[in-house]
C-alpha cells in the first residue's frame, strides 16, 4: 500500500499558541505544499523502519518547502526558532496547554 509523504508549510501562520490572529491577516498567506514519492509499506514490512523511513522523507520535504516559502521569516513571530523566529518552542507551547488546562479545571470547580 503506497503511503504518500508530504509537507505544508505556511498554514501555520493562520492559527499559532499564544497569538490571536486578526480575520483579515488570515487572507492572502501564502502555503506552500511538497509532495514526495509514494512509499511502499506492506503488511509485513517493519512498522518501525517504514515509520522512520517516512519521518526522514518529510522532513526533507518539509525542509523543501522553508526554503522555498515566499514571504522572509527571519524574526517574525510564526517562524520557529531554529529559523530565527520567535514562535514558541514545542515546550513552551506545552507549557502554554498545561498552564490553560488548569486555568479550565480551577474555572470548572469554581462555578456552581
């Protein structure tokens, strides 16, 4: 069964943790998609190769699709940081959930 890779790249800037994005800054942003080769992955191929095998290639693709993304990123605040932006690491975006989940739970036990 033929599993197809591919990367997005830009849909991104439409919704981001910790930033509330205005209607009219979701219009007209540009998204750019990388389409790989199929990959063969058979009932009795390895799970764990074809998973890593898969990983490398989006990677790659999604690599791809930085470089050839229109708009310059280097300081805004959808660009991730290995690519001097400022949007949160993954860990602070978890941080970011942890702290809103418990924020909803206390909110939760408060009401009546």
């Amino acid at each position: 069964m033929p599993v197809i890779p591919l990367a997005v790249w830009g849909g991104h800037r439409i919704l981001i943790k910790n930033r509330k994005i205005a209607l009219r800054e979701r219009f007209g942003v540009p998204i750019v998609i990388v389409v790989g080769e199929p990959i063969m992955v058979g009932p009795t191929d390895d799970a764990v190769a074809a998973t890593a095998q898969l990983k490398a290639t989006i990677k790659t693709l999604l690599e791809t699709a930085q470089e050839a993304y229109p708009v310059e990123g280097t300081g805004p605040w959808w660009q991730p940081r290995h690519l001097d932006g400022t949007a949160p690491t993954p860990e602070e975006a978890a941080a970011a959930d942890a702290e809103r989940d418990l924020l909803r739970e206390q909110a939760a036990r408060e009401r009546p």
